[in-house]
C-alpha cells in the first residue's frame, strides 16, 4: 500500500517556524507585551467562529445560487473576512488600548499574533498532526490502513503525487502561507495603530485588505501558480501600504505635538 511522502510535513513546519521567528524578532525589537497573544487569539478565533456560524447554514444556499466560481460566492467570502476578521481585530484592538493592557508598541506584535494563530496554529499544527496521523496508519498493515487509503484517494489524492509535484504543491502551499501571514500582519498592525492614534483612517485602510478572499473561488481557473503569486503580490502591497499608512499618522502627530509645545512655550 502507497504511504504518502513526508515532504509535504514541509510545508506546516516551515510555516509555524517562521510565525514562531516573527514574533521573537518582533518581541526583541519592539519588547510587546505577551498578553497581546492572548488578545490576537481572541480577536481571530471569535472571528473564525462567526465565519463558521455564517457559513454554516449559508454556503450551500450561496454556491448553488451564484456558482462555485462566481463574483458572488467571492464577495461572500470577502465580505465575511472584512467584517469578522479585520472588523474583530479592531474592536479587540480598540478594548485594550481604551484599557490600558495594550500599547503602540505592541502593535507589531498584535499583527504577528493574528498571522500566528491563523498560520502556525490553524493550518499548521492541525494539517501537521493529520499527516503524522495519516503516515503512522498507512505504515500499518491494518483494515483502517485501507479505509485511510481508499478515503485520502478518493478526497486527497495529490498526497499520492510522485515527489517532483509534490515539492511543487508544497512550494506553492508554504508561499500562500507566507502571504497570509504578510496580509493579517498589515491589517492587525494598521488596526492597533488606529486605536492608539484614534486614527480610524488607518482602519479604513485595513478593511480592503481583508477582500483578498474574495480570490479564493477563481483560484483553479486562474491557474495556482499565478492565482498565488497574485495573493503574494497583494501581501507584500498591504505590508508597504500598512508601514507608509502608519509612518504619516506617525509624523503628523509629532508635528501637531510640537506645534502645541511651541504655542505654549511662547
């Protein structure tokens, strides 16, 4: 009986080493508090509920009406991602500042935390521990060995792929996680940034960017590779948008301070 190849153990591992890496490097540059971990898992698993509880009873209705690729079906998974997951992390966001628990040195560290939970956590450990799971059966000489195998054939059958596809699929798979992590990152960052400035512009310019999932349904018409360099490109785009976003409020607001200084010193 076919084992699948532990290459594709790659990707989840590689993925959580990296989200593991953003927070130390942000922690030793920036010194957040790690609480905010505990305030990034909030913001992004109560957002990953309210997407379940839509979809739910919803997906079967939407996709039978608009098509499985569809600009309908992509604005419903947008739309959710917009108002649950980026609209999440600011009210989370906007709650610890307006307490006192969190600050702007934190916020790095808030974005890092949303891409960690959603990368490192949700698709890495869980995918991780089903192919450790689904390796150790297959080894087996048991009747589930052949239920796992006929199953994996049936629903998963590129975990069968001769070595070259399955480097390619992993290639692809670690550089769509690299994506997202870039893309929660900007929007979990421009979300902290807006509660600490009580800037809400920098939240407006948040909110697009969780649109990115309205792609999701065009992804094999498109084609993966180009469907995944077109979502890397917008991640690299919302890190810049989310740097150049901050750094103006930034210099607009020590200039408003000195203007103030001098006033009062004249």
């Amino acid at each position: 009986m076919q084992n699948i190849d532990l290459i594709f153990i790659l990707q989840p591992v590689v993925v959580m080493v990296v989200c593991t890496l953003l927070l130390v490097y942000w922690h030793r540059r920036r010194r957040f508090a790690l609480i905010v971990l505990g305030y990034s898992f909030v913001a992004y698993f109560v957002a990953i509920a309210l997407k379940y509880a839509v979809q739910l009873p919803t997906i079967d209705a939407v996709t039978e009406y608009s098509g499985q690729q569809s600009v309908g079906l992509g604005v419903y998974y947008g739309v959710q991602t917009v108002l649950f997951e980026v609209g999440m992390a600011y009210l989370v966001a906007s709650y610890a500042i307006r307490n006192r628990k969190l600050g702007m040195k934190d916020a790095e560290g808030y974005g890092a935390g949303l891409a960690f939970w959603e990368n490192a956590v949700l698709l890495g450990v869980l995918p991780l521990i089903n192919y450790v799971a689904y390796y150790a059966i297959l080894s087996s000489n048991t009747s589930l060995a052949q239920t796992v195998y006929d199953l994996l054939q049936q629903d998963s059958p590129g975990l069968f792929a001769p070595v070259s596809q399955a480097l390619g699929s992993v290639a692809l798979g670690t550089l769509e996680r690299f994506s997202s992590v870039m893309i929660h990152f900007a929007w979990g960052y421009l979300c902290m940034m807006a509660a600490a400035y009580s800037k809400r512009r920098l939240f407006i310019i948040a909110l697009p960017m969780g649109f990115v999932d309205f792609l999701v349904p065009f992804a094999s018409a498109i084609g993966n590779v180009i469907f995944e360099a077109i979502v890397f490109a917008i991640g690299v785009v919302a890190v810049l948008v989310a740097w150049q976003a901050v750094a103006r409020v930034r210099v607009d607001a020590e200039k408003k301070f000195l203007r103030a200084a001098k006033r009062e010193s004249s």
